[in-house]
C-alpha cells in the first residue's frame, strides 16, 4: 500500500488516507483486508487494539464507530524518516505507552533474513510473531501436493518475519523410514525452503520427530483424564468390531459406544491393575458445534453428535494423529495451520482437543488439492509427482517453486513468471484460492524454459555442458564446442535435459532419410543439381571451407546464388538440404562451425559426420540419382 505514510497495526502496514472511506492503496495489497480503506482499518483497530483502547477513557477518543475520532488515537508514524504523533489528543503517557504496545511502528519497508530481503509486514498479535510449520510424514517421497504446502508455509513465514518449523510425523513405525526422512529434507533444501526450527535445526520447542515426544503425548492425556474429557478404553478388538458391525446393520456412522465411557473409577483400577491393555479415548461432547473461520474456505462448521469418541493413544503408547499433532502444534506455537484440504475433516478432533486442553486456537487454512489433467488425484500413473523426481529429470528449483506458487494461488494480475524475492513480496493467504489447481506439465515445461533463459549465459553454457558430458555427448563441459552447441540451442530449450536430443541430430547427416521422406521434393526438383555442384566444387577449391572457418558462410552462400541466379528459398532450402541433410534447423553457418570444432571432441564414435564426410554422402547420392 502506498500513501503519504504509513502506520503500523501489529506490524500490518496501512495507509494513512486523507478523507473518510478514501483508498490509499493504488495496488492490490499483500496482507488482509485486501483493499485497506479507511472502514476496514477501523475493523482491524478495533480486533487487534481492543485490549488497549478499552484502558482509554472514551470520551477521550469519542465514537470510536466515527472515522474522525478513530483516527485521534495516538499512532506512531514514521513519514520522511520522522516520527510524529497523526491527528493525536493528549491522553497522558500511561495510556498512550499502552496504546502503543499494540500499535507499533515498523519504519522499515524492508528488513534482511539471512541474506534475503523480505518486506516488512504482520505479527498476529502485539508481540507475537507467525509460527507455521510443515509436517510431513516420511512413508516415501516428497509429494508435489507435499512440497506445494511446505512453500507456502514457508512463503508466509518469510513474508511475515515470521518462524518455519520443520516437525517429522513418524509414529506410523511400520512404514516411516529414515531414507525418506533424508529424501524429503533433501528434496526441501533443493527447493530453497529453510527452516528455523527442525530436526536438525534445534529450537525452544523441541525434540522435533513425534517418535521422541511420546512423553509429552502421556503427559496431555493423563492431563485430559484428571479433567474428565479422556479416559481409559479396555475394549478388545474383537467388541470393537461388534460395535462396528452393529452401526453399519443400523446404517449409523461408527460410534464407541463400550461401557468403558461410563465405567466407575474401581473398575477402571481394577483394570488397571490386572495390567490390562488399553487406549485412552477422548469423550466428545453431545450436540456442540464447532466453528472455524478458515483462511481459505470461510466458515465451517461441524456437530459434534457426527462423531463419537475416538481413541488419542492405543495400547502401545503412540499417539493416535489428530492427538499428537493438536499437542505438537500447540506446544509448539504454531499460529496458522496451512495444509490440504484433505486435513479439513480432522480439524474437528483438533478442535475439541484444544479446548479442552485450554490451548490457544490457530488460525486454519485448508488449501485445495491438486489434480491431475484428467481431474483425478494426481498419482504416479500420471507420471513424475515427486520433487525428487523433477530434480533428476532436469527441471530448475526455481521454476519449480514458481510453479508450485501457482497450484492455488495467484497475485490478482495476470503475471506468471516470479523470482523467489518476488514471491514473497507478493504472497499472501487472501489470495489462495478455493478450486482444486491441476498439475500440468506442459505448463510447468514452458514456465522452466522461462526460467532457464532468464539465467546468466554462462550459467545456461555450464548447465548444457554438464548434460552433454553426462550424456555421452560431448568428452568434456566445457571449451569452445560445447559454447557453440550451448548458443545454438539455449533458446529452444525446455529443459535442459533437452539439450542431448537437440544437439544430437546437429551432428548427423541423414540427408537420404529426408530425401525418401518426400519432405524435399520441390527441392530436388527444382534444380538441386546445380547446389549440389556448387558445394562440392566449393568444398574442393578450399573456398566452402574457408568461409565456415572466417564464420562467413552467409556470404559464401550469397555469391552461389548470385552465380547461379537464385536467391530466398530457392538457394538457402536446398543449401540447407545439401549441407545439414535437414530441412529445418538452426542456422546453416552454426551448425557447419559445431561441425569444424567437433572433430576429435565428441564421445560417442560414429555420431558426428564432419563436413568431408558430409560432401562424400552428398556426391555418392547424386551420382546414383544421376543428377550430376
């Protein structure tokens, strides 16, 4: 937002407008409200400054529903590098102290996180700084739908100034491995997506594995069965399935419905003390609606009588998901919860595991799914879906995460192409949207040969060299073939995998192949004779071959066809055709240098056909078409 000044509300920056219900905003603004006038700032004082305005007195500041006496509570402004008091009244310097607790000035437009500028914008509340996280659980591969949510936690935390966690959620001990832990924090770390706080990143708010929290797990729920909301489950798994099987005959959705829920606290001891194994079982209250305003979806809402009361701990300890990861949140200060909308069902369980802990409440934000083409899930049978996957076939860490910027979500204009600083600057979660975003590759193609373009040349040169070598190509990265096949073919580039198939064909002469094909036909019958003899007998008088040297092929090319009367498509096609075997391809003067500065260079035997070679084929086909 941009005005004359600006001012600060929890660190959210606002314009200061000059008239009642004026817009200062003269662009889309990156943080809520979306269009910061003058009545939305009035809602925003009112939420976030409430605890200090209701210390002053009000005839002090009037009808705080007025725009002219909101406005003469004391802000702290910075404008031109000075602070100055906007449209202030003396209310003393206790009251203006507590105002300014929450109002606070952010002079800044910009502040550096290692290394990286970010703007300066929000903290939720006076003091406390956005905390978000991702949690994935390591059963395989980083997942596009994974690596999509852990970008923009990590987006809104940079954005913000704010805390990315990395927690691992490996209860799940038959498939959780260590080598898809390692994988997926080796797919995060390629993407660029650092985390203050992880694994391997000590913080206040550790360990952060839940396999290494289980007694803080024991702890919550001892605490949630001295309250009465949880209690001991001794049902075996065989009356388990009883109370399963009877619902479904009487169509009614699975509900515990054991004695347990009601048992005396004797015979929960003497279960106890037989040693009986046993769950402990959250006690859902009957008939309450529970209520989130998420960030994404609006308003949902859920009645407790859907559900019934479900186990957070199973016989052996570990932690039931939605109990551990509403403990592990909290404990952890995580502040906003920004994950799949398939998580959207559990928040209920969280929900009423919160309250009844007295934890605070994050802000939940449930983004949509992606899908693949066909609007299914998208799933290997559509081909590569994990981050690791992209990486090995060639794909740019930075277009990938543009690209994954713009699964679900966009800046309101109609840009696409985005550097990581400009992701950042733009990101905000008023801007995620609703619809399912579908993965398409071909997109995703076109957005990484952006990308690779924008790159420094010698950067793209080193790149292309490293896939040449790799692939058999060329026997070293770097020298003066592999600059000259770099610049022929950077810009036709996707990927830069791309580079072998595309460089390939420059070396060979398959000019029999395209005669056959029909391809030249207007060509050959148009005189091709008379090309053919002008290059062979250039090729014999040194002057062909000195041309290509001198990098003035274009000229040789110009004097044959002022000797032979030709000119347009009518002399560089079949030239073209003579040379290359090729009727489309780079320019005909490049690709003949890559073949001058091949020989000798390239790995694989029998893939170059050097010009002597070239001009041998090309008087053996014309003497057995009887042409020449």
């Amino acid at each position: 937002c941009y005005g004359a000044s600006t001012l600060s509300v929890n660190n959210w920056r606002l314009p200061t407008p000059s008239q009642p219900d004026e817009c200062a905003c003269t662009r889309r603004a990156v943080v809520p409200p979306l269009c910061i006038c003058l009545r939305n700032r009035m809602a925003v004082f009112r939420t976030v400054a409430a605890p200090a305005l209701a210390a002053v007195p009000r005839s002090s500041v009037g009808n705080l529903s007025r725009p002219a006496a909101l406005m003469r509570v004391p802000i702290a402004v910075r404008s031109g590098g000075d602070h100055n008091t906007h449209n202030a009244v003396h209310l003393g310097s206790a009251t203006s102290a507590l105002v300014q607790q929450v109002l606070t000035v952010r002079g800044a437009k910009t502040f550096t996180r290692k290394g990286m500028r970010i703007p300066a914008t929000m903290s939720v509340e006076a003091g406390k700084d956005v905390r978000v996280r991702f949690a994935p659980s390591p059963t395989g591969n980083l997942h596009v739908g994974g690596a999509r949510t852990a970008l923009f936690n990590w987006l809104y935390a940079r954005r913000c100034g704010g805390t990315f966690v990395l927690r691992v959620e490996d209860t799940d001990q038959a498939r959780s491995t260590l080598e898809s832990e390692q994988a997926m924090i080796r797919d995060l770390k390629w993407l660029g997506l650092d985390w203050d706080e992880g694994p391997d990143a000590p913080g206040d708010c550790g360990p952060y594995r839940q396999s290494e929290r289980a007694s803080i797990y024991k702890e919550y729920a001892d605490k949630l069965v001295a309250s009465g909301a949880a209690y001991p489950c001794f049902c075996t798994d065989e009356e388990l399935e009883a109370m399963r099987e009877e619902a479904e005959a009487k169509k009614l959705p699975p509900k515990y419905m054991g004695k347990w829920a009601t048992a005396t606290a004797e015979e929960v001891q003497a279960e106890l003390d037989k040693g009986t194994p046993h769950t402990y079982r959250f006690r859902v209250p009957t008939d309450e609606w529970v209520v989130i305003d998420d960030l994404v979806r609006g308003e949902v809402k859920w009645n407790t009588d859907t559900l019934g009361d479900f186990v957070l701990l199973r016989s052996n300890g570990l932690p039931v998901y939605n109990f551990c990861v509403a403990v592990d949140d909290a404990t952890m200060g995580i502040t906003h919860v920004l994950r799949a909308e398939e998580h959207l069902p559990n928040t209920l369980r969280q929900m009423l595991v919160y309250q009844a802990l007295g934890f605070d409440i994050p802000k939940f934000g449930h983004m949509s799914l992606i899908l693949a083409p066909d609007k299914s899930k998208l799933s290997k049978r559509h081909g590569a879906t994990s981050v690791g996957d992209f990486k090995e076939q060639g794909y740019l860490k930075d277009a990938m995460v543009n690209y994954l910027a713009m699964l679900g979500w966009n800046d309101g204009t109609e840009k696409e192409i985005y550097t990581v600083e400009e992701l950042y600057e733009a990101f905000s979660i008023e801007r995620i949207t609703k619809s399912p975003a579908v993965f398409d590759k071909v997109k995703l193609n076109w957005m990484n040969g952006q990308h690779l373009r924008a790159l420094p040349e010698e950067q793209v040169i080193s790149l292309i060299g490293e896939c040449l070598k790799a692939k058999g190509v060329t026997k070293t990265a770097d020298g003066p073939l592999v600059d000259a096949l770099a610049k022929c073919v950077q810009n036709s580039l996707e990927l830069v995998a791309d580079a072998e198939n595309e460089v390939r064909p420059l070396l060979g002469f398959p000019l029999r192949e395209t005669i056959a094909s029909g391809m030249a036909d207007k060509f050959v019958e148009d005189g091709f004779g008379e090309i053919v003899k002008a290059v062979v007998d250039g090729y014999e008088s040194g002057a062909l071959t000195e041309a290509v040297k001198e990098g003035n092929f274009k000229g040789w090319v110009n004097a044959t066809g002022k000797a032979l009367e030709r000119k347009g498509k009518r002399l560089f096609m079949p030239a073209r055709l003579a040379l290359t075997g090729r009727m489309q391809g780079p320019d005909v003067g490049e690709v003949l240098t890559i073949i001058s500065l091949a020989e000798g260079e390239i790995a694989e035997d029998g893939l170059l056909v050097g010009l002597d070679a070239r001009v041998a084929e090309l008087k053996a086909w014309a003497s057995e078409a009887g042409i020449v």
